[in-house]
C-alpha cells in the first residue's frame, strides 16, 4: 500500500528582516504567492506569533539561528512544531560558513544572490517539507489514538492488528517523503554538478543492484539511501556551491569527512529501517580501508554501501562541473554529449588505477550498464520516482498485511 500524499495546507509565510532592500525584494517575490505576513524586527515577530499568526516557513537572516535572548522562532516551533525556517545568506557568506547548525538541525539557506526562480524553488521546497512533516504528525496522533482504542477493543473482541499495521506502514512511508524532499533540496540548490547528484546517485545505483540480481527488497534499501547519501551535507552549506573535496583547506576537509556520519545520524530519526542510516554512514569507506570516516575495510562493508560509493564515485567523475561560474547568478555550462562519453572513459580509467577501493563485481556491474544510464533512461527514473512502492523497506508490515484479512471493527 502507498501512502496517500497529504493534503495541500494553507501556506503562510513569515518574513523578519531588518535589511529594507531584502524584506521589499521577498515580498515583491512572495505576496502575491502565499499569505505573506513581513517585519522588520525580531522583536515584532514574537508577538505575531502569541497573537495568533501560525507561518508554515519563515525567512530571516542567518544570525537568528542562534541568536541568544530571541525567542520568536522558538515561539514560533512551540505552536507549529513542523515550522521550517530559511536563513538569508550572500554569495560570500554562502561560500565561507563552514559551521554545522545547533542541535543538528536541518534548516536551509537562502542565497540572496540566486536568480528570482531559483529562491522561489527553495521556498517552494521548504513549503513542501512542512507539507510532509505536517501530514507525519498527524499520521502519527491517528495512530496513536488507534492503538489506545483497539487495545482495549482487542480483550473483548480479539480484534486484528491489520488496522494497526497499516496505520504504522502509511506512517514509516510517510517518513520516506520527508527525507526524500531532503535529498532533493540539497540536490536542488547545490551548484557542484551537471543534473541532480542524490537523483543521478540512486538511478546509477539502482541499475548496478538490479544488475547483480540482487532482491528487490534490496535494491529499494540501496536506491533509497543512495537518494540520501549527502543529507548531511545539509549542516554544512559551504559545500553546496560546489568546491572539489580534494581542493579543500585542510579544516574544511576535516569538517566534509564528518558529513556521512551526521547523514546518518539525522536518518536514525526519521523512522526508516536503521539499515539505510549504516549504509549512509558507510558509503565513503574504500575496501582497502581508505575510506572514512571509520577506515572500514573488507568483509566489514557492507554490500549496499560498496555499490552506493561507485554510483557516487561515477557521478561525480562524470558529472561535476570543472569550472564553476564567478557569480551565482551565471548559469552553469551546458555539458555536450562529446564531453560526457570523454568524462565516463576517464572516470573508468580512474576507478581502475584505484581499483583496490572497490569490490570488483560492482565495477564490473558499473562497465556492464554504463550503456544503460543516459539522459533519457535518468529522465524516465526522476519520472516514476514519486509512484515508488516504498513498502519492501517495511518487509514486517508487508508480511502482516500480506498474511492477514481485513476485520470489521466490530463483530
């Protein structure tokens, strides 16, 4: 069963900033797109949020992240706990943050240097998360209230837990959206590639499992974590405009080696199997224990993970742009089909001088297929992605579902 998607909500956005020309530009932008409420102070905000204004997002500068003394935004996640806020930044700022979000938190930034369409895209994407968390939690409550009434219909009545079943499966589907929006924020605004890396990564990924015969089950724990290998890069917003890791000042890089870890942590919280946060946790670990951030090696790794770190290795090589525009307002250079097919020939010449780092039938697999992932067979994946049957994540539940007929609730 496929979780429904959740109902459109109003949405209301919440705009505080002090800076005239970017509280005007927001609201020249936004005001005839949601229900826009604006101020130019934090200390104004708060009692809009008491009074009764209950914002889906809210944008302010960067420095209300964790400002001392100002409570708006926690009044604010005190009555809309799914609040999502979006913090201001420039082009500069953009490039230098390089310090994680309290509490790991995941938020998103928004570059005032972007084009109009592409700051509309982010708020759009965070209207979209709000929409998914929302719906979550009121998935989670009608949940909650079932079990509380079946239990005590269960020692009258011997009632079937299906009902619970599939409460729990609409649930933990539901928490599939929601990071699933994740790994396409990230791959939205990040500037580093071609065509979307967390798409491009779980498409190439997906071919490469299925190629191995491996389960189908298992291909959908591989796709899915491969659609959210880089989430937590999201702590670590100098890495969106693209900088090559291997060109990194050397903290820089100490603080890029530790987002696998801090993706795993953050999906360790949303409900998914704990496999898909270990296959994240692992996917920058070599064979030969090069890799990071634990040095695993050998029969330690885990299968998913080998195949998730080709798919990325491949797109990567393939895909992420050599050299980035000056200005965030430039677009980025059309690849040719010439340029392409030159990239995969020297991505393969490079993954088979440094062939010690991956198992050798996932290579082999990569060669086997590498015909098989062009544009148009990447298009049809983005395409389909949104109808996927998430259950095969959920192999317990299917088995209740599958196993069990439906009762009336009351005989």
């Amino acid at each position: 069963m496929s979780v429904q998607p959740p109902e459109e909500q109003p949405k209301r956005l919440l705009i505080v900033h002090d800076d005239e020309r970017i509280l005007s530009t927001l609201i020249a932008i936004f005001q005839n797109v949601y229900t826009v409420v604006f101020c130019s102070n934090s200390n104004d905000a708060g009692p809009l949020i008491r009074q009764g204004f209950r914002p889906n997002v809210i944008i302010a500068p960067l420095r209300y992240a964790g400002l001392v003394g100002n409570t708006f935004i926690r009044d604010a996640k005190s009555y809309i706990p799914e609040l999502v806020c979006l913090f201001t930044v420039d082009a500069k700022a953009m490039a230098e943050i390089s310090t994680q979000p309290q509490n790991e938190e995941v938020y998103m930034l928004l570059n005032m240097s972007w084009p109009t369409p592409e700051i509309m895209q982010a708020v759009r994407l965070a209207f979209q998360h709000y929409r998914y968390s929302h719906h979550n939690a009121r998935l989670q409550e009608t949940k909650e209230r079932e079990e509380t009434v079946l239990a005590k219909i269960r020692q009258e009545t011997g009632l079937s837990e299906l009902r619970i079943a599939e409460q729990t499966e609409d649930l933990a589907q539901n928490h599939v959206q929601i990071v699933t929006v994740l790994g396409r924020i990230f791959g939205a605004v990040e500037r580093a590639h071609h065509n979307n890396h967390a798409l491009y990564t779980a498409f190439v990924a997906q071919r490469i499992a299925a190629s191995l015969g491996l389960p189908k089950q298992q291909v959908t724990e591989i796709m899915t974590a491969a659609l959210l290998h880089d989430v937590g890069k999201l702590g670590l917003p100098f890495l969106v405009t693209g900088p090559d890791p291997v060109t990194l000042p050397a903290a820089d890089r100490e603080m890029y080696e530790t987002h696998a870890a801090a993706g795993a942590r953050v999906l360790a919280r949303t409900g998914l199997p704990p496999k898909i946060a270990e296959i994240v946790r692992q996917h920058h670990e070599r064979l030969d224990g090069s890799g990071f951030p634990a040095h695993i090696s050998g029969e330690a790794l885990l299968v998913e993970a080998q195949i998730v770190a080709v798919a990325d290795a491949f797109h990567n090589g393939v895909y992420r742009v050599r050299k980035l525009p000056k200005s965030p307002d430039e677009p980025l250079p059309v690849q040719t089909a010439e340029e392409r097919d030159a990239r995969i020939e020297e991505t393969f010449e490079e993954m088979r001088r440094h062939e010690a780092h991956y198992e050798p039938r996932i290579l082999h697999s990569l060669y086997a297929v590498s015909e098989q992932i062009d544009e148009a067979a990447f298009r049809e994946f983005t395409l389909t992605l949104g109808s996927t049957d998430w259950s095969d994540l959920f192999p317990e539940l299917k088995k209740a579902r599958e196993g069990k007929k439906a009762q009336p609730l009351w005989r």
